[in-house]
C-alpha cells in the first residue's frame, strides 16, 4: 500500500484519540504516504509526528455563510488529487465520508457505528462496539487496513511550547474547568475554591471560556491564564504539571496521553467510554473517586451531578500526597 488518507477533521479529544490508530498504521505500513485530513486549528498536535507526512487541512470555518461555494470549490479540486490507494474515516459522517469518496481513493473503510448514511461509502467496515472507548473503536478499524494491536500503543503528541515569563518551578496543580458540554463546566465559585483548598501550592487555571474569571483576587496561590495560552503552550503545561485536574474535554484527553497524574471529572457524561485513556488516572463521577484501572468494576450511578463545593475534600485527600508542599512556599 503506497498511500493513506486519514480522516479526523475534529474535534481536539477525538484527534487525540486517533493518534494511537495512526501510529499502529504507520508500523503496519512503514513505507506509505500517509496524509491526514484535519481542522487547522488542531493541526499543532502533529508536530514532529513522524507518522503522518502531509497534513490536508480542512477549514470548515471558511465553508459557511454566502461565499461558501466559491471558497469549497477549489478545496474539493486539490483534494480530488490525493487519490489514495485506502481512505479511513475515523470521523464516521456523511460530510467525511463524502471526502474519503472525493479523494479519488481506491477503497474506503470506516467503522460500523458510522451516522448520516455514512456506511453507504465504505467497502468494507470494521465492527465496532457503542459503548467501547474511543480509542478502542478507532483501533478497530487500524487492525482492519492491516495494523496489529499490542499491549504497548503510542500516542505521539508535541513536547509543547514553554510560556514566557511562567516559571515552571515551583511544582503547580493545572486546573481546566472548562468544556463546551452543558453542564460539564465547573462554577466559578467552584474553581476558587480548589484554588484556595490547595494553598500554597500554586493552581494554574487554565483554558477558554467567555466569563471573567478573577481567582488571583481570592486566592494568592492562583496563576490565572484562561484564554492565554497557545494549544502547544498547554500541552507543556499539562506536561509539567505536577497533577492536573480537568472536565471532561478535550485538554483533559491530552492529559491522559502524557501525564498519569490526572483526575478527569464527569457530570453527565459516562467515564467509560469518553473518560481518561490511562489506567493510572482518576475519574470523580457523583461523589464518588475511583482509579481508571478500577473502573470497570466500580458501581457507579449512570445519571451524574454538577462538581460542589462539598466534592473537594475528597480530591484534596487523593492529590496533596502525591503533591507536597514546597518548602519554599511555607
């Protein structure tokens, strides 16, 4: 097979949870062009990444509003040339299934829990299973254009960019309270109070969101950088971090990939299948803490709660251990 086309527009979690069914087609295909087709605003996450050669960017952005056609009619022209020998769609909709077929690609494979009349597409189709992890679905269809999955994955992602003037040291907690999900955000109320329960340890908050965040005024130990870093810029962050604690997003996934120090929270949604890809992080749902590695067996309620004020002695128990005071800061 001399050629590939991987395609994985968005959204920032999902992408990151291809990357390990990317890097099993590369050892399974060492010597294919591999071109992936992606948002551009993600394309950072590619960085150094040895196992994709072209990035095909798909600005979905500019293809709305009245000048839509004008602006997609040359895009669909240069990806009619990349006539791969395979196309896999790990996005599973109509609009990426259409870009496998106008690629001009010799067969295309996706998965079976593709939505939209997607399936119609593909030549052949990779069983999957709803409630499984994504990672594990876009596995699914790595081992259908022939990748052989082990115990050992790689997820490779960037080292990051370092901020200007943040000093690294001394050891911080990064706290990301942010997700687009209805209700998956944490309150500003909140986001304070962690930041006050782990002094002196410096928090660093983390993230986008349109509200006006103030912490620093509450608590002396928070580095407040909402809306302040670059997506490379944050994954040095979460790197660093001597633990992070995340919603359920897309950052949080990042985490999972390239720090075990993590606790991921969960409102509505349901850990198994969009939690932590690491079994040595932790996941809070309802109340409750439970080790990823410990997840299939635990008891957990199937409709969530909103994180409280009362939910933070328990993460405060689970994370100063493993997160001394400094010295330097008594």
């Amino acid at each position: 097979m001399n050629s590939i086309l991987v395609i994985k527009p968005s959204s920032l979690g999902d992408v990151v949870h291809t990357l390990p069914a990317v890097a099993a087609i590369r050892d399974a295909h060492p010597k294919a062009k591999i071109t992936w087709v992606m948002n551009p605003e993600f394309t950072p996450l590619l960085r150094g990444n040895s196992d994709v050669n072209h990035i095909h960017v798909f600005p979905r952005k500019d293809f709305s509003g009245l000048g839509a056609p004008v602006r997609f009619g040359p895009w669909l022209k240069e990806t009619r040339k990349l006539k791969p020998d395979l196309a896999l769609d790990f996005q599973g909709l109509l609009r990426s299934a259409f870009i496998a077929r106008m690629s001009g690609a010799k067969e295309v494979y996706g998965m079976s829990d593709g939505r939209e009349g997607s399936r119609f597409f593909y030549k052949r189709t990779a069983k999957v299973n709803r409630r499984e992890h994504a990672v594990e679905r876009y596995l699914k269809l790595a081992e259908l254009a022939g990748a052989k999955i082990g115990d050992a994955l790689r997820c490779p992602l960037p080292t990051g960019d370092p901020l200007p003037r943040f000093d690294e040291y001394p050891p911080f907690i990064l706290l990301h309270p942010f997700a687009r999900g209805s209700g998956k955000s944490l309150t500003n109320r909140v986001i304070e109070e962690i930041c006050a329960a782990f002094a002196p340890t410096r928090v660093v908050v983390v993230g986008k969101t349109n509200r006006q965040i103030d912490v620093v005024q509450v608590a002396e130990n928070c580095v407040e950088l909402t809306n302040q870093t670059s997506l490379l810029q944050l994954i040095r962050l979460i790197r660093v971090a001597r633990f992070v604690i995340s919603v359920d997003s897309g950052p949080m996934h990042i985490a999972a990939a390239v720090n075990d120090r993590l606790l991921s929270i969960h409102t509505w949604t349901n850990p198994r299948r969009v939690g932590p890809y690491n079994p040595d992080a932790w996941i809070w749902k309802h109340g409750s803490v439970v080790r990823v590695s410990e997840l299939e067996n635990a008891k957990l309620k199937r409709h969530g709660r909103p994180f409280k004020s009362k939910d933070i002695p328990a993460i405060v128990e689970l994370i100063r251990p493993l997160v001394p005071i400094d010295p330097m800061l008594v």
